[in-house]
C-alpha cells in the first residue's frame, strides 16, 4: 500500500463498521449513484456487503441504486452497465435486501439529440464554453429521482456516492467519538430533503482496487467479476493506464485507474482518449462513432450551417464586430440527422431512439416544419424502414402552396421564416378562445430583434 493508503491505519472492517453505522443511525432510504465506474461500484459493493452483515430485522430501509444513461453513452460501458444493474437486481432480491436498480434515462424531448437535431443546439466547446449538456443529461434525471424518492417514501434520503479525495492526511479511525451529521453527512446543495454520504472518500486509488480485487478474491456479491472492469479501463486507455499493478486474471498485471468513460460524442475534449483507447485496443466496430464525433466537430462553427440570430431571434455581435452564431440552421440539423442514422444504420446500434425522433418531429412540426413530413421522410430514405406514426403526418401546408408562399416572400423581400413563423404560431394558438394570446404572439414574432437589426445598428452607429 502507499504512504497515503487509507488501510495503513485502518481496516476493511473499519470501513464496513462505519457504513453499518450510518445505515443503521436512522430510518432514511439511501440512494447510491452509480456510474459502473471503479469508485461507484466500490461503495454498492461495500453496501451489499454490510447488508449482508445484517439481520433481515436490521436491513430495515431501502437502497436505491441509481445509473444515469445520457442516451449517448459509449456502447461497451452501456452493454455493461445494464447487465451489472441487472446483475444487482436479481441477486438483491435473492438475498432478500431491499436494494433497488434503477435507470434513469433525460426525457426524450430534452435529450442530446432532441437539442442538436431538434432545437439547434450548437454542441458544447472545448474550452467549456456552452456546456448545457451535463445538468440536462446526467445531473438533472438523477435530481428528479432522487425528489421522486422523496415524495414517495415521505423521508428525507442520503445519497452516497463514490467521491474520493485526490491525497489524504494523516488519518485515525474515523469512527470513534463522531457525531453523524456533523462528520459524516452534508446536506445536498440542490435537494433539500437529501443529505450526502461518501463513504470512499479517504481511500486513495490503489485502495479501490486493491477492495475490488482482494475482496472476496474479486467476485462481486451479484456474481460478476470486477476483472472485466479492470478490462473496461485497460482497453479504455489502450492498455496504457497510468495505475500499475492490478492483477486481471491469467496472472497478468494490468496498467490501469484513471480513465473516465464519457459520452461517445463529447464534443468537450479535442480527443475523446476513452473511445479511442477502446479502437486501439481492438474495438474496431467503435470506428463509426469515433468518425462521427470528428464530423460534427467540424462542422460546429462554418456559417452556412449556424443561423444569424439566437432561437429567441436576438442578435449579437462578437468581439470582431460581426454578428454571432445561433443555432443550427434547419438543413445542417437534416444532415446531422441523417449522417446519425447512416453512422446507425452501419454499426448496428441504437444511436437514436424512437421516442427521441417522435421528440424531434414534434419540435419540427412546432417551430419548423411546414409540410410536417420531413423527419419521417428522411428515415425513410435512410434506412427503407416506416417510423410507426408515418401514416398519421399530414401536410399542415402542401409543398406547392409553401413553394407559392416562399417566392411571394423573396419576391415582397419579407424573410420567409417570418412568414413561416406566424403560420405556425396561428397554427398552435388558434385554438385558444381568447384571441390576446394569438395577437400577443404575432406581436412578438414581428418585433424579434433579428427583423430590425439593421436599423438598430444604423441607430446605434449614428448615435
């Protein structure tokens, strides 16, 4: 062990007194996110264990297991994933826990997709900059199970998670003379009902393996063998991880500990190191991801694919006095949507699901989609396969009138997504029994500042 190791002054067993402690301190259901990662299932393992510890009298609350899937998670980590919650599932329920899996998934009509082919969303920058896609896909479903949790079970909750510090202090056991909430727990800075429990947090990276690997010769309480996560991590950094000395099976030792399995299409780092590990490795039917990730890189910041004002129709100018990017137009979101599929329809792999293209016609038919076919159209000439509500898409306009309608508009130089806009708009509200809201909704359309820029720059200038 280390210097640092916190079993250089503590046990396993001290580890497992301090879990039983706090579980048995109170009667608040616990929720464990877990990510499938080497620290996330360190604390479900090091729970399951302490369950079995207990009298069926004692296991007195619930745990929830909780894994995030954003939609676009890599393939392998996915595949794995779901068979170790399945793997959780079965066996707390044969050993009479009352331990939960769960998966939590974003809705469809707020998912990575939805708001880059839907909506337009430029994907995030590698500085960071625009990074709407954490709290949307990950942070905010697991929030809501959390509160759904909340709300049924009528408790506060403890959410514990596999959050470590990069070096300890010198360390005594932690256990002896404590009080819970004061050294143990802190109140979540989200949820009001929910405190935090880490119960990894002193151990260093070696420590995690070595639970991991030594504990129970690594078998896991569930059957699985945490050997096929180390070869999750080793192939994630082509064998190249920067941890040494993990034993993985076959008497060979393995480099591996500081890979993290991101998104397949994290458009955050310049190299996605995880997803190309995976390829070096041997995975060669991941190629398609790795080349669509670079497409839609590249794409990001040309001008004929972004629009010239934001989606509430502002305009702004950037640091070089020109006028900023928007989002994407309508034709680069089609051919987002169709490289998408053909990448699909090539691995053999669910990139998009059904629920999320129904989201994304939606999204089309509301702010774009005139002829209310061109999603479904489009699937088709991809894959020759017929979306189930197919039949039921009927023009809201046919394509001679909107043909008609977009020459009239060059033709009278009125933008055609004005004319566009207010079609759609009188569309959704003309329903409404009071006719403010229509009119309220025309107003605003007509006086987004993308139809006056020019005068208001010219204005500006003058003054």
């Amino acid at each position: 062990m280390g210097s640092n190791s916190y079993f250089n002054e503590n046990t396993l067993e001290d580890l497992l007194d301090e879990i039983k402690y706090v579980y048995l301190s109170d009667n608040r259901p616990w929720v464990i996110g877990y990510s499938g990662g080497k620290d996330s299932t360190t604390v479900v393992e090091l729970v399951y264990k302490m369950l079995l510890s207990l009298s069926p009298e004692e296991r007195k609350k619930k745990v929830y297991i909780v894994s995030s899937d954003t939609l676009i998670e890599n393939p392998l980590i996915k595949i794995y994933l779901n068979k170790m919650n399945s793997l959780i599932g079965a066996a707390a329920d044969k050993n009479g826990l009352k331990m939960y899996s769960r998966m939590v998934t974003p809705p469809a009509n707020n998912s990575f997709w939805a708001n880059v082919i839907g909506r337009g969303f430029p994907t995030p920058r590698m500085n960071g900059s625009f990074r709407w896609c954490t709290d949307r896909l990950k942070i905010a479903p697991s929030a809501q199970f959390i509160k759904d949790v909340i709300d049924e079970e009528k408790e506060e909750v403890v959410v514990l998670l596999g959050v470590r510090k990069a070096e300890s202090i010198a360390r005594k056991k932690r256990i002896e003379g404590r009080e819970l909430a004061n050294r143990l727990l802190n109140r979540h800075e989200t949820i009001k009902d929910a405190y935090v429990y880490n119960p990894i947090v002193e151990l260093t990276t070696e420590d995690v393996w070595s639970v991991l690997l030594k504990m129970d010769g690594g078998k896991t309480p569930w059957g699985s063998d945490n050997n096929e996560l180390v070869q999750l991590y080793s192939g994630a950094d082509s064998g190249e991880c920067p941890f040494a000395g993990v034993q993985a099976g076959g008497g060979q030792t393995q480099s591996c500990g500081n890979s993290r399995f991101g998104c397949w299409v994290c458009t955050v780092v310049k190299e996605d190191k995880s997803l190309n590990g995976f390829i070096k490795s041997g995975h060669r039917e991941l190629i398609p991801l790795s080349e669509f990730r670079s497409w839609i890189m590249s794409i990001r910041d040309i001008d004929e694919y972004r629009e010239n004002k934001r989606r509430d129709g502002t305009v702004y100018y950037t640091k070089n006095n020109e006028i900023g990017h928007g989002p994407f137009t309508w034709e680069a979101r089609q051919m987002i949507l169709r490289r998408l599929l053909e990448t699909q329809k090539v691995m053999g792999y669910e990139l998009i699901t059904l629920d999320e293209l129904k989201a994304i016609d939606k999204i089309w038919d509301d702010e774009l989609d005139l002829s209310r076919r061109t999603l479904v159209e489009l699937y088709k000439d991809v894959t020759s396969e017929t979306l189930p509500w197919d039949q039921y898409k009927k023009p809201l306009i046919d394509k001679e009138t909107i043909d008609e309608l977009e020459q009239l508009a060059n033709q009278n130089n009125v933008p055609f997504d004005l004319v566009r806009n207010v079609i759609l708009s009188v569309h959704r509200n003309k329903n409404y029994s009071n006719p403010k809201i229509m009119r309220g909704e025309v107003t605003r359309l007509l006086n987004q500042q993308w139809l006056h820029y020019e005068a208001l720059k010219e204005f500006e200038d003058a003054d």
